[in-house]
C-alpha cells in the first residue's frame, strides 16, 4: 500500500502498478472507447478483489494485530534481557513499530554459530529465519553489479542475526519456550 497527498505522485503509481497502462478498465469502459496507452515499463501489481476484501477486513484489525506484535515483543524483551550474548531490537519511545519482526543480533563470539544455532531452534520446533540478507549476495544482484561492494558492517549484520518468530497469536508461554531454548543453546556452545 502507498499512502499519498500528491495526486500526481498517486496517478503516476497507479500505473505503474497496472503494466503501465494510462487508464483502469473501468476508466477505459466508462470514455465508450476501450483504448489505452502504456505510459511506463509497468507491474501487475493490483490486487483481486478477493485480496482486497482480506485487506479491507485486515486493515480495521490493524491496531489490535499491531498491540499483539508489541506485547509478544515485550515479553521477548523481558525473556531475553541479561542476556549478554544477544542484542535485542530497540525500539526509541519517540518511534512507533508494528514490530513485524524480532530481529536478535548474536555477539561476535556466536558469530560462526549462527546457522547451527538457527538448526537447533528448528530441531525444538522453532522456525526462526534470517532479515535480510544483503542484497548483492543475490544472484541477480551479482550478475547486474560491474563490482561486488564490500560492506562490513552489513554483513557482519548478516552473519550474526536471526529473527525469532513474531505473530499476533503468539502466546506468552510460546515466547518463554524459544527463549528457554535459545538460551539453552547458548549455554552449550560456551
């Protein structure tokens, strides 16, 4: 979803989002006359109408699915914190988060462990992954790019983060199970 004032910049992303094209079918059916032109290298990035119902639907939950992403956060915050192996995300109070993730980040002692770390998790159950991996690490991005950058600090990032599992439904006992794992794991790769 893109949210705009500038009604330019709104006409200009719709078509971008409908292949490019100058004029919606309705618009197109409305004029009497079914023509069109394609304006831009476009996407089909519109939604069906089904999507867009789900959305509709979704959107009015929004706060309440955002109050239960933070509360589950929350308790990661408190599970996790004394934890000196591990950073946890910091949100600024001055900022507001959907917390659509939970984003660890491994000290440089666990560094190398972090794939394994993220097996183990798997192993107890849990489904952790990974956000995200530089971008030209990619194959497209390797093959588009004349020279492959060197970005320490980005991928220093990469290796050592993993984000543990966030969801609205996400129970207060499920929290302290990943944590209780995690920290099980830690102790035995000291």
């Amino acid at each position: 979803m893109v949210v705009t004032q500038d009604a330019d910049l709104e006409q200009k992303i719709r078509m971008y989002g409908l292949h490019g094209i100058s004029k919606t079918a309705v618009e197109r059916y409305k004029t009497g006359l079914p023509f069109y032109d394609i304006v831009y290298p476009g996407y089909k990035a519109n939604l069906t109408d089904i999507q867009a119902a789900l959305g509709v639907v979704q959107i009015q939950k929004l706060e309440q699915i955002t109050h239960k992403r933070n509360r589950a956060a929350a308790w990661y915050d408190e599970c996790l914190s004394g934890v000196e192996e591990i950073v946890t995300p910091i949100i600024r109070e001055s900022n507001y988060s959907a917390r659509h993730l939970y984003p660890i980040l491994l000290n440089q002692k666990l560094k190398p462990h972090r794939d394994d770390i993220i097996l183990r998790l798997r192993s107890h159950g849990i489904y952790s992954s990974v956000h995200f991996i530089p971008i030209y690490f990619h194959t497209f991005f390797k093959n588009f790019l004349k020279e492959i950058p060197s970005l320490p600090v980005t991928e220093d990032h990469f290796y050592r983060e993993i984000s543990l599992p966030l969801f609205p439904a996400l129970k207060k006992g499920e929290v302290k199970y990943v944590c209780e794992v995690l920290k099980g794991i830690i102790v035995g790769l000291k």
